[in-house]
C-alpha cells in the first residue's frame, strides 16, 4: 500500500527559496500590514512555524497592541508601597510587594472570558490554572484565590448555561489544589449576555530571596519544559479567542479551550517549589496564553538573547501534532525552567521523585535568535524580542462617545421615589433580593474557603483575608470591585470608584491597602467608544493611584467583549491587596453584640444615578456616578485602620446604600437594630455616596470614636444601636431579620435549582 503523503516541512531554507507562497496570516487574525512587518523583520517570509508563533504572541490577548500606549502611565505611579518595596513589578508574571518580617506577598488578577463562555468547565477552570501558575513562577507558594465573575441576566437562558459550569469549573479545579477561594464577586447585567467575564485571581506568599524571575540567562543554560505533556487542547486557545469579537450567533472557528487537570497541576506546583528550595533554577515561566511560542520568545528576550530549542523533544500527548500546533498549543500544567548544566541531575532527580516528566528541550546561547529545529530541520530563525516585546503598537482612534452627553444628561433625580415606610421597606427587600446584593451561598458553597487553616476573613466579608506567619500572625487582605454602571456613566471616575471600593473593603477589616492589580475588560478596540472608555479608565487608575501613593503591580487586559455591535458594561476590575500585623485583631464585617453603638463614617450626598435602586426598582442607567474623593477615602481607611480593637464591626457603603450595608450587616449573625435618620429617610438609606462605612463601638469606646474622627477629619454621625430581632428605622417602618434573610437567602437557589 502507498504510504500516505505528508506535507513538506516548512524550513527556513524553503522559506528563502520561495518567498512568494501564499500564507494563511489572515485565518491565523494577523493583518495586511502586520504580516509584511513580520515579512521585513525576518528578510523573507516566515515558515509556517514563525507565523504560527507571531499569530499568537501578537495577538490582542498577548501584545496588548491596541492598549499598551495607555497602559504605559501606570509606569508614573512611583514603586514604592506605604510600607515597603515593590520586589517585581510589570512586565513580570506578577507583582510583588514587600509585606515586612522578610516576607512578600505577590497576587495578580487575568480574564479568562472568552474561553469560559465557550466551554464554561474548563475555561473557568482553566484560568483559575493559569493564574495560580503565574504566581508559582514568581517563587511563591499559592495560598488563595479569587473569582470575580460577570454574567448576563439571572433569568436569561445562556445564563443558565455558563453559569454552573463556570461556577463548578473554579470551585473544582481550586479545591483540588487545596487553595481556599476567599472573595470576588458575582453581577449580572444584560451587557453580559453572551459575554460572561470570568476573571481571577491569586495570591502567593514568598521570602524575599525566593523570588524568581523569567529570564534566560547564561550561555550553555540548559531549558528544561516539565509538567503535563503538549495536546491538541487548546490550539490558539485564548491567544485567538480573546482577540475576535463574537458574532451574533457565535465565533465562525472556536479553536479548542484548554483542558486542565489539577491534580498534575498540584504536582507540578509542589515540584516547582522543592526545585526552588534546592536552588536548581535559574529562570522559570509558566506556559499559558501561547504556550511555548511565548515561553521560549519571553525567556530569550528578557535573557541573554539566544536560546535554541529542539522541537522534536517535546514529550506529547498526539504524535500527529505539527511544529505549528505544538508552539500554538496551550494544553495546561506545564513550565519552563532555565538550568545549570551542574544542576541538571538534582532538577530531573525532584521532578522523578513528584512523578513530573521532564525533557530538556534546548539550551541557552549567545546568537540573539531564537533558534528552533524539528527532527534535525530549521523551522524558527527569529530575533525574539521581535516575537516577545516589540509587537506592533496601535494608536486606536478614539473620542468621548456622542452619546456620553445625553446618557450624562438623563439622571435618576426625575425617577419616582418611595415616599412612605411602608414603601421604603418595600424596596429594601426588592433590593436584597435582587441578583447583585442578594445571598451568594449558592456560588461560594461550592468553593472551599477554609482549606489549609489560614483563611481569616472570606465572602460574605468585605474583603478576603489569609494569614502569612502563624507565629506573628502577619496577614494579607484581598479585594475585587468595579461597578460597570458607574464606569459606563463616566469610565474615568468609575474606574477610581472601583479602586476606592477595593481600597475601602480591604481597610474595614483592619488592612493597610498596599497596591493594586488591575483586569481591564473592555469591548472592542476597533470602536472609537471603546478606545475611550479604556483611555479614561486607565487615566483615572493612574491618576488615583497617584494621590492614594499605592503602585500598580501588574494585571490583564481583555478586549473584544462584545456581541456584535453590543459591547458589555466598561468592567475595570480592580484588586487591592493590604497588609495587617496581626490578623487576629481584624474588624469583622456583621454586627457582633446586641447594645452597642451604630455609627455612620463619611458623608452622604443625593447620589443615586447608576444606583442599585435604579437598576433594579427603575431598569435606569443615566447621569453621573457618585463624586470621587480621594482625600476622604485615605482620610477613612486610616481610620478604619487605626480604630483596629476598638471598632466591633466596620462594613463599607456601596451598592444599595446604607440600607444594604445596615441589613447585610444585621443578617450576618441574626442581630437586629434600631436607626434614626436626621435627613431625606429614602436619599440617607440608598444614596451610594462613596467614602463611608456603618461601624459600631461599645458605650465605652464611643468618645474614643469620636475623637479618632476628628483626629482624620472623617464625618460622623451617631445612627443608633443594635440588638433585637427587627432592623428599625425609627419613624419610617421595622422588618424582621429573618424576614429580610429569607429575601436575601432565596433569589439564586429559585433561579439554579
């Protein structure tokens, strides 16, 4: 029988011999004048395997060609954190900041949207995957992760179908890996229909020497690639997916999600970090968006320059896979490291002893290429910077919308209010059962949060919180946020508004914010609208950051979030993490004690466009978001922070106001309470004024509050107290606890069962 033909490989020295072949850029997402940039790079046309590597790594998801002429002023806000060093910043894995007593903590947040919407198990499980190794890489053990998600109206059913499979793809593959999931979030808007934003993060812990970086360095350096072995999985993965908007009925080609399996993944992390601790590294990279294309490209480029690899080495899954599809694949568990020869023999020696396979693929030299055989044949001969780093770089047009004006214009003062008690009572339970404020059991039931001990504060608090040091009790807090609604009304100060929620969480259980880490989800770059809302984003987290005097660590972009011509919500998650001394005298969220004293923290403005009342009781969304005062934000979290032992209980104002913080805070552990309001009852119970916090004290310790007050220039103003079995607000109506926990507890089991 004839043998089946195969097709003729690819070389360098076809390439230059027929420079004219036609070439599938254009399938591969690559533009016109991207391709002939490549074509004058390289002298010559690429080989498929080139085109393969340049598809992906200049891709929107790798490059950040559309935003990185915006993300560049982040590089403004000095590096320094209120209480120690950043120790890595951008351009690295992730993060890190100094926390004190020789530990630092490194955390980062990335967006896993397109893929999850796709196969919703596998690509929340997945990015849940790739983020924990992005921390591994940097020398930290992973200790926590988090989950804001986004996803289309509760009742709608696409909804129905990524929601669970999103749910259980980030509660399975975090379990499994041990790490308690302490916080995030859950909104559900129409923007998202078709849309789902999935995005996570992680957070690691680190000694200062510990810390490595993603460079290839030393000539004769030998490059090992362990872990999982490479498949068909994933092939573009989200290098493709997360650079195409989605068509009305979905994306025409859909290349394959990546598949994971946690428990290689938790060998390969406990591998990796007995190969640290034996000091037989010399660069590590994960391999994620791009798999080895961006693996071997970053770590030459940040390197010496050169690096030569063999192709043909790498251990996998489908003999059948082409050169192109094993540097496309972005099969999961899998890592890179950079390794002195001397070192070779105890590297392969721990990744035996954790049953982790591992192949040295190729070696460190000193060409400046990238250099990449296959069976003996040249198939890559590329400068890798050009692949890595010196992607092309778009100045997007873009302009303040025509539409900003009139969306400024029609504000939430026209809309019909609740007027009596009876009706004030109403909405209260109206808005706690609604999607966004109510119960999020049925999600987070599904997460372990408590696993390995140290996990001090988890949702429904404010904010995550895990202890570092079980001797000194030393702790890192963690929160997420961003209000699309207030983004969409004004980007610029919806972006700080999502900075200073995080900012305000992660203070009212007693934490020093430290530093932020930003997931920039955004529709499509191609839409002038977009560019600036993305442009105003970025110019108020730069700005904000600035005054707050807190560093930008790191983060994620994710664009084309759109169907069609309907782009989501501007989504500007921002995470910020703080430091506490001693996790042991953190401020819990609920009312703890019956009789003590209630007190407001900041001012109350009539701020009530893009609210969750309007929302919710209105389906409105027009004139502006609350007024941003980053002076009171620093003015309350230091406070917060210093009233630590003296504060029983501290719970941020947000979304649904004063009366949402007062009822969450009463549910928490079935302890009623009794308020006077001295203004308008609706305005004072569900204006969302940024800066405040509802805390309560002892009769013995109110003075003291007092005058801390004054000591910060905070406002404040005595509510009441708390006890019984009823949330009163005197004059206006009285509900019962358990009647509002029913409201509260109901929405999400009706909705999923």
């Amino acid at each position: 029988m004839p043998e089946t033909s195969r097709p003729v490989l690819d070389t360098v020295a076809v390439a230059a011999e027929d420079p004219q072949r036609e070439q599938p850029w254009s399938d591969l997402g690559l533009k016109p004048d991207e391709y002939a940039e490549i074509r004058e790079i390289l002298g010559r046309r690429p080989t498929s395997s080139e085109l393969a590597m340049y598809s992906v790594m200049w891709s929107e998801h790798c490059s950040y060609k559309s935003t990185k002429v915006h993300l560049k002023q982040f590089s403004e806000v000095p590096q320094e954190t209120p209480v120690g060093k950043m120790l890595a910043g951008i351009g690295e894995n992730a993060g890190v900041i100094d926390i004190g007593q020789g530990y630092a903590v490194t955390f980062k947040v990335e967006s896993h949207n397109h893929p999850s919407f796709v196969e919703p198990y596998q690509g929340a499980a997945t990015g849940i995957g790739g983020i924990v190794r992005d921390i591994l890489a940097m020398g930290a053990r992973p200790v926590a992760v988090m989950d804001p998600l986004r996803f289309g109206p509760l009742d709608a059913d696409d909804t129905h179908r990524v929601l669970p499979g999103i749910v259980a793809g980030v509660g399975g593959y975090g379990n499994c890996l041990g790490l308690p999931n302490i916080g995030g979030e859950a909104v559900f808007d129409e923007t998202y229909l078709g849309n789902p934003l999935v995005n996570a993060l992680c957070v690691g812990v680190l000694r200062h020497e510990d810390l490595h970086l993603a460079k290839a360095s030393g000539v004769g350096n030998q490059v090992i690639l362990y872990g999982a072995r490479t498949g068909g999985d994933g092939i573009g993965g989200v290098s493709v997916l997360a650079s195409e908007t989605f068509d009305e009925g979905g994306p025409a080609k859909r290349p394959a999600v990546q598949v994971g399996d946690p428990f290689m993944e938790k060998l390969l992390i406990e591998c990796t970090l007995e190969l640290f601790a034996a000091k037989v590294v010399a660069g590590i990279q994960d391999l994620g968006g791009a798999g080895l294309s961006c693996a071997t490209s970053e770590l030459a480029s940040a390197g010496d320059g050169g690096m030569s690899v063999h192709l043909d080495r790498v251990p996998l899954r489908d003999s059948t896979l082409s050169p192109e599809e094993i540097l496309m694949s972005e099969s999961q568990e899998r890592m890179m490291a950079v390794v002195e020869p001397d070192d070779v023999a105890a590297f392969m020696a721990i990744c035996a002893k954790w049953d982790v396979e591992a192949v040295v693929i190729g070696e460190v030299t000193d060409t400046g290429r990238l250099e990449i055989d296959w069976h003996g044949e040249r198939v890559v001969d590329v400068p890798p910077r050009s692949v890595a780093h010196d992607g092309p770089t778009y100045n997007r047009p873009y302009a303040r919308p025509e539409w900003q004006d009139a969306l400024q214009a029609d504000g939430a003062e026209a809309l019909a209010r609740p007027g009596t008690g009876d009706e004030l009572k109403a909405t209260l339970l109206q808005l706690i059962a609604s999607p966004n404020l109510c119960d999020k059991s049925w999600i987070t039931d599904q997460y372990d949060r408590y696993v390995q001990g140290n996990t001090v504060l988890a949702q429904p608090s404010d904010s995550g919180m895990i202890r570092v040091d079980d001797q000194t009790n030393l702790g890192v807090a963690v929160s997420t946020d961003c209000n699309g609604r207030f983004a969409k009304l004004d980007p610029y100060a919806g972006a700080q508004l999502a900075l200073a929620e995080s900012y305000r969480n992660v203070s009212t259980g007693g934490a020093v914010p430290m530093a932020i880490s930003d997931c920039l989800n955004f529709g499509s770059p191609e839409d002038p609208d977009v560019m600036w809302q993305f442009a105003e984003a970025c110019r108020g987290l730069k700005d904000a950051c600035l005054e707050l005097g807190i560093p930008v660590t790191g983060g994620n972009v994710s664009l084309y979030n759109q169907t069609g011509e309907t782009a989501i919500l501007p989504t500007p998650v921002v995470a910020v993490l703080g430091v506490i001394e001693d996790v042991t005298k953190r401020t819990p969220t609920g009312f703890v004690a019956e009789g003590e004293q209630i007190f407001l923290l900041g001012q109350t403005r009539e701020e009530l466009s893009g609210s969750e009342w309007a929302h919710v009781v209105h389906g409105h969304l027009g004139g502006r978001p609350p007024v941003v005062d980053l002076a009171a934000e620093r003015a309350l979290s230091q406070l917060l922070v210093a009233g630590t032992g003296l504060l029983t209980s501290a719970h941020d104002l947000s979304d649904g106001g004063l009366a949402i913080a007062l009822a969450e805070s009463a549910i928490r552990n079935g302890i009623g309470a009794s308020v006077a309001l001295a203004g308008d009852a609706f305005v004072d119970l569900y204006a969302e004024s940024a800066a405040r916090a509802v805390v309560t004290v002892r009769d013995t310790d109110a003075d003291a509050l007092v005058a801390l007050a004054e000591q910060h220039g905070v406002p404040l103003t005595p509510l009441g107290r708390t006890g019984g079995s009823v949330l009163a607000v005197e004059g206006q109506f009285e509900v019962p606890v358990a009647e509002v926990r029913e409201a509260w507890t109901a929405t999400l089991p009706a909705a999923l069962a």
